[in-house]
C-alpha cells in the first residue's frame, strides 16, 4: 500500500474570512477615534493662530496706536488659503478655517 501524505500550506477560506473580519473590526474602531485627533488639531491650530494675532495686535496697538490696525499690519506668516484672519473690532481677532473637511473651525480671541 502507498500512503499519501498532505502537506497543508496555507490558510484555509474560515480562517482568512476570520483576519478579515478582525482587521475590519479594528479599522471600525480606530477610524473614528483618528479622526477625532485630527479635528481637535484643527481646532487647536485655529487656537493657537488666533492668540498669536490676538498678541501682535495687542503688540501693534500699544506701539502705534488702534487707527493704523489692520490684518496686513501685524506681519503675521500664515497660509492665507487655508485661514481667515478678520479684527472685527472690539478688540478681538477672528481666525476661520477655510473650507475644512468635517466642518469649519474658528476661534475668537480678545486682546487689550
């Protein structure tokens, strides 16, 4: 008599349907949670831009004075397509997010 022997390499069908659902189950799980780190940066750059105007106008008012104050004026570095910087008066800075994915950002900050 010959005796065969089978030599199993590979995964079967179950067993490669399970890691799918696995990594599916993850991709499920951790998706959202990326997500919201992304959003919760957005908003903290927001943050961040609108106090350092906030400082230079405050900066700008005391050496020069509130008539001469516009956007152009305080010499701030920042990507003009991605943000809006307004001074809608009141002594405040408005920083917008332009066209952010998963809703606008904005942020208003008061300075002296």
């Amino acid at each position: 008599m010959l005796r065969t022997t089978h030599n199993k390499k590979g995964f079967t069908l179950v067993e490669a349907v399970v890691v799918a659902v696995i990594v599916l189950v993850l991709a499920g799980i951790s998706i959202p949670i990326y997500q919201g780190f992304v959003s919760d940066a957005r908003q903290d750059t927001v943050n961040n831009l609108a106090e350092t105007a906030a400082a230079a106008a405050n900066t700008f008012v005391r050496k020069r004075g509130a008539a001469n104050l516009t956007v152009n004026a305080l010499d701030l570095y920042y990507d003009d397509t991605k943000y809006s910087i307004t001074l809608p008066g009141n002594q405040t800075v408005k920083v917008e997010e332009i066209g952010g994915s998963g809703g606008s950002k904005s942020s208003t900050v008061s300075y002296q």
